[in-house]
C-alpha cells in the first residue's frame, strides 16, 4: 500500500543551525514528491517539488529537498535555520498507483530556538 | 494570499446539526479538493472535483457531501454532525486534472467546532 512516513513528530533546532526534515515513502512506479508547509492558523503552502531530473531541488524561503530513489527517502533541508522557519511540515507523494491522489505524510512540527 | 477564499472562517454549530463550508478555486484553476485537518487524524484527504465533476474520494463520510458548481467554486456540506468532525476543512485548488506534479493552493481554512 502507498504511504508516506515523516519519522520524527517534532525537531528542534538552533537558529543558525542547518536543519533537517526526514520523509520516506512506498509507492510503485516514479514517484512525484511535495513538500508543504503550515504556518499556525494559516492553510498549506507549496514549498517544493521533485518530478524528475537532478535530485536535488531547490524551493521557496531558502529550502531545499533530495531525492535519493534508492533510499526512498525525500528529506528537506536548509542550510540555516531561521525563528520564522517554525511550522509544520508535510511531505506528500502522488505516484501512479495511487491514481494520482497526494498521499500526505503526518507532518513534522519544526521549532527553531533563538 | 494563495487565491483560494473559504467561508466562513469559524463556524460553531451543535450536534445533529447541518452545515454548509463553501470554497471559491483560484482564477483559473479547475480541480478543488476537499480535506480535513483535526489534532488525532493529521491531514485526510476527503474528494476532489474537476470541473464540476467528481475526480476522486478520500475518506470522506456518507454524512458529508460535495458539490463543484459552473462557476467552479464547490461547496462540502456536513450534515447530522458529531462531536469528532470538529476540525480545520480546507480547499484547495490546483489547474489540472490530477495531482501528479502540479501543486495545490490552499485556502485559509473553516473551523468547524460541534459543541
């Protein structure tokens, strides 16, 4: 069955620090992978994408993700952490067999300490 | 601002109760999806309409219905509520048919709390 892990509930993080936000996932066929964020009360915004071609991909606020195929794994990163990166983080993946339809990861809450 | 409006913002009703969330797409864009968001269930995808015609359907309850009018903004209704549907329900949109590689926009979100 497809399904998207994001291990770890929360991560915490030294502002200044490089960060990082662990996805996995299993789906048949190429995989098409997301990354969202939530800002406290706000709805979810596209962050990043990988569809094909270099596997590492570069996104909005400084974020960037790799896709490793062999691993599974989509993980996002940034170099260096900012207060404002504080959020929640989903990951999600559409792959042929599940029609199309984003299958979302749980989500990881982010929080940069000053 | 993504582009996609949701009314209203809060919504406080009781049990037993109906209600109705309504969603306007960003200009252009012809899919709406439907999703639930509560503290226990994460993110759960509910339906999805593509030009007025039902795409596709999540976990979404018999209780709760959809519809995507001519002018594309789509409406969930929730009826016979409960307690547990208590939750942030956001719309989304997106131009294409699937999820494949396109992102979705989000709107801001209805909260609906069931007293």
């Amino acid at each position: 069955a497809q399904s998207v892990a994001q291990p770890e509930d929360q991560v915490n993080v030294a502002e200044g620090n490089p960060l990082t936000v662990k996805c996995t996932y299993s789906v048949s066929g190429n995989p098409y992978l997301f990354w969202y964020v939530q800002y406290p009360n706000r709805g979810l915004q596209f962050l990043l994408k990988y569809i094909t071609g270099d596997n590492l991909v570069k996104g909005s606020y400084g974020f960037e993700a790799e896709f490793n195929k062999s691993q599974t794994s989509f993980h996002l990163k940034k170099p260096s952490a900012l207060v404002s990166d504080s959020a929640l983080y989903f990951c999600a993946v559409s792959a042929m067999d599940s029609n199309y339809q984003l299958i979302w990861g749980a989500g990881t809450k982010l929080i940069i300490k000053p | 601002d993504s582009g996609v409006t949701q009314t209203p913002k809060h919504l406080i009703t009781a049990t037993g109760q109906r209600v109705t969330l309504r969603c306007s797409p960003r200009s252009g864009d012809l899919s709406v999806y439907w999703y639930q968001q509560s503290l226990d269930q994460g993110l759960q995808f509910l339906i999805q309409y593509y030009n007025g015609e039902e795409r596709a359907k999540g976990n979404i309850l018999e209780r709760f219905s959809a519809q995507q009018f001519p002018d594309l903004h789509s409406e969930l209704n929730l009826s016979s509520l409960e307690l547990g549907d208590s939750a942030l329900y956001f719309c989304a949109s997106s131009v294409a048919r699937t999820s494949r590689d396109q992102e979705q926009f989000f709107g801001p979100g209805t909260r609906l709390t069931v007293l």
